[in-house]
C-alpha cells in the first residue's frame, strides 16, 4: 500500500480546505494543502481566488522553517508553470519540502503530470491518486473544460409530485419550499453562469443572481471575495425587454443572439450588458464551447421545458438537478421538458439517479442522463 491511514487523513483534511474556495476560486480549481512534520499539521492553506497565491504558499507561509523536511497533502498536482502567480513546484523545493502527495494530476495541459515529474527529478518523493474521486468532485467544471473545452453543465427545475411545472396558465412560482430556493441560490453561487431562455424572460421576468450575502456562504470571507455568476440569456431574436429584471442588478449579464435590433443592441452594450451575436444561430453545444472559451467552469440553466428539453435532447447536460414539491397540479399543469421525437418506449431518456435527498419539504433529486 502506497499510502497510510495517516496519508487518508491528511488528504480529507486538503479537501476539507479546498472546499472553503467552493464559492470564489473561478475560474481556478478549488484547491487545498496540509503541510505536516513528525505527525503535527505545521501548515495549511487553500486557494481562495485566481491571482492570489495557491494553496501550497499559503500552507508553506504558514509554516515557515516547518516546513523543511515536512510533506505537502496537496488536492491536486502542484502547478510548474508561471500563470497569474509563481509556480508552486519552485515554491516547494525552496521551502524544503520532502514529500509531496498529491490526490490527482493538473488537467491543465499546461501541468498535467510535470508538476510531480519536475519534483521527482529535483529529489522530493511524489506520489498522485489518493482520494482521487472525492479531489475530483470540487472542481468537475475546471476538469471537464481542460480536458474536453466545455463547461460541466446542471439543469435545475422543480416540479410537482406529478412532474408538473406550472399550471396550464402559466403561473408557476414558488414551487417549492424556502430550503429549497436557499439550495438553489448556493448552487448558482458556485456556478460561473447561470444560463436561461427568452421565453422564462419573458413570462416571469427573473433575477437570476445570488441574493446570500457573504456569511451565508462558507469559505467567502468577506465582500471582497464575493462574486456574482454571469448571467446569461439565450435571445436569438434579441426580444429582451430593456426593463428586464435581470439586466439591472449587479453583476456581469451576457445576451447571445443571431440576429435582431442593431440600435437596441448598441443600447444595450452601452448599458454595459455583453452582447455575442453567434451568426449561425444559437446552437447550444456551440454556446457552451463559447462558454468554456470565456473560462466558465460550472453552467447552471435556469430554464422552462423548451430550453431544458432542447439541452437534454442536444447532450449537453451533465446533471439534473431536480426539485420535488410534495403536491400535485394535476394533468393539466405543464411538464417538465418538452422532448419531441419520444414516441416509443425505446426512445425513453435513460437517466442514472445520483443522488436524492430532503430539502427542508422539498426532495433534491440528483440525475445523469445514462451513457455518458
Ligand atoms: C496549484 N495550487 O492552489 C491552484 C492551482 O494563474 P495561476 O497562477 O493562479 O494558475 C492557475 C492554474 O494553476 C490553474 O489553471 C491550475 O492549473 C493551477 N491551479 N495549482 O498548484 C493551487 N489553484
Ligand atoms: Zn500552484
């Protein structure tokens, strides 16, 4: 066995304090580093936001001259390359670091495994792959955009015991329970985006930022440290109202559209909105490769049954995340995707279930579409 129970220990530890960068790292993976000496913690540090320093010099400053001789759990492989700040690799060997543990390599091509290699070559044992999985699971956006150019995409909608998302006239909000909605708000504030069609603009005219302040969300520290997610709407026809909710409140906005009003899309970019006219229309794998292009990590669409189908149906969603409301709206209420094209039981969407869980009265159901 590589690696004790002690090294286990250690490791929950990094990832315990890469956790804390959950809300700020963006577009940074959340990372986190223990440095112990003779079986005593002398140092810990994790990244809180790109251009600050990593996880490993805030561990080693820490530390100090405790650091000579100690091993570093580190939650992902330490970098090699000069980005915003200095690589960590240097910042290690000159603190005399003997032993580097890292839970999984950088998938940034710019590391991937140089990192560990580098330290290796300079004397400093280095081992990767402990508690690989849980490592994995802070940052699935960072990977999957270093190793495929998109972005990890949810889909979040709540729905009746009956499956049901609105009354047949429309009117729909507050489905669910208050733990909820404070769910939901956590969950766009990890997100880099949160992304919504013209049509949910245009029937309920949503906020879609994050109304926590910093104390309701671990590991933000203070206001410094806050930051709104982009909001971003599909619009191919730019029919957004320039009274719309969204387009006033702090925090970056983007439209993507194909073609419409040029004298309201100069308006609007005037008003300090991103406007990105994507010719060809708004394909959506296309608008989530524009997304990873913009170094948005996690995509959260916010959307009606028009959107949310069309993203399954194009195999861009990553994961369902599916609030359930203990009542029922009956047959007449509207579903939840519209999927045209399903007419057998063999085209049925296959999807794997997660996770589920209660939510104050609400359930959160946690899904994969299958064969991904
Ligand atoms: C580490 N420790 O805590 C983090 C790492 O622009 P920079 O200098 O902040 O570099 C960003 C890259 O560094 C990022 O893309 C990822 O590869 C790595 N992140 N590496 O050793 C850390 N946050
Ligand atoms: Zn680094």
């Amino acid at each position: 066995m590589k690696f004790s129970a002690a090294d286990h220990r250690y490791m929950a530890r990094a990832i315990q304090l890469a956790r804390l960068g959950l809300y700020t790292t963006d577009p940074n993976p959340r990372v986190g580093c223990v440095l112990v000496r003779d079986g005593e913690i002398v140092g810990e540090g994790w990244h809180r936001k790109a251009g600050e320093p990593h996880a490993e010099r805030l561990a080693i400053a820490a530390a100090g001259e405790k650091a000579r001789g100690a091993t570093a759990y580190v939650t992902l492989e330490p970098c090699c390359h000069h980005g915003r700040t200095p690589p960590c690799t240097e910042g290690l060997l000159e603190a005399g670091v003997r032993r580097v543990v890292a839970a999984m390599e950088d998938p940034n091509p710019l590391v991937a495994g140089k990192g560990l290699a580098q330290l290796a070559e300079q004397g400093v044992e280095a081992d990767w792959g402990l508690l690989q999985e849980e490592a994995e699971a802070l940052n699935p956006g960072f990977i999957k955009r270093m190793q495929t150019g998109r972005p990890w995409v949810r889909c979040k909608l709540a729905m009746s015991l009956d499956g049901r998302t609105a009354m047949a006239s429309g009117e729909s909000v507050w489905i669910t329970g208050e733990d909820a909605r404070r769910d939901v708000q956590r969950l766009r504030a990890r997100s880099s985006a949160v992304v919504t069609g013209i049509g949910t603009v245009l029937a309920d005219d949503p906020s879609m930022n994050v109304r926590l302040s910093p104390e309701d969300l671990p590991g933000v520290e203070s206001a410094n440290y806050f930051r709104q997610p982009w909001r971003v709407v599909l619009d191919s026809s730019l029919r957004i109202p320039e009274t719309a909710k969204l387009l006033s409140l702090d925090g970056p906005v983007c439209i993507l559209h194909s073609h419409g009003d040029k004298a309201k899309a100069a308006r609007l970019a005037q008003g300090g909105i991103h406007l990105e006219c994507m010719a060809d229309g708004l394909d959506l794998p296309l608008v989530m490769d524009f997304l990873a292009g913009r170094e948005i990590n996690e995509v959260l669409i916010e959307a009606g049954p028009t959107l949310a189908g069309a993203a399954l149906q194009a195999g861009i969603i990553d994961e369902l995340i599916i609030y359930m409301a203990p009542h029922l709206m009956g047959h007449q209420a509207r579903g939840l995707f519209h999927l045209p094209g399903l007419d057998r039981m063999a085209d049925r969407i296959e999807l794997n279930i997660q996770d589920i869980r209660p939510v104050g009265k609400d359930y959160r159901i946690t899904a994969a579409p299958a064969g991904e």
